[in-house]
C-alpha cells in the first residue's frame, strides 16, 4: 500500500480544500414579496419578509 513520505503541510492541506470550497454555486430565488433576488431559507433584507410574514423592520 502506498504511504506518503512526509506529512502534507496545513498551508497545502488549506490550500487544496480551497479549491472544494469555492466550486460550490451560491443559489437565489426571487422573494414572493418585493421580487428582489435573496438566498433560499433568508430573511429577505430588501423588505423584511420572512414565510409571509414582517420580521425586520426596514428604515427607508
């Protein structure tokens, strides 16, 4: 069975994860409420809406 020779340094280890991490697409959908672009399971911080319903309160 083959073995590494040296133990692979954190900064490589890091490095290598990177690469995994930033192939992930981010997804969006638009909120039924104002129609502005948000991330799934978010409040909405355009105007406040959450499930149908006023969580934050938005100074205009």
């Amino acid at each position: 069975m083959a073995v590494p020779k040296q133990k692979r340094s954190r900064s490589r280890t890091h490095h290598k994860r990177a690469k995994i991490y930033r192939a992930v697409k981010v997804t969006v959908e638009k909120c039924p409420n104002c129609g502005e672009y948000k991330m799934p399971h978010r409040v909405c911080l355009h105007c406040g809406y959450y499930n149908g319903r006023q969580v934050l309160e938005i100074a205009e």
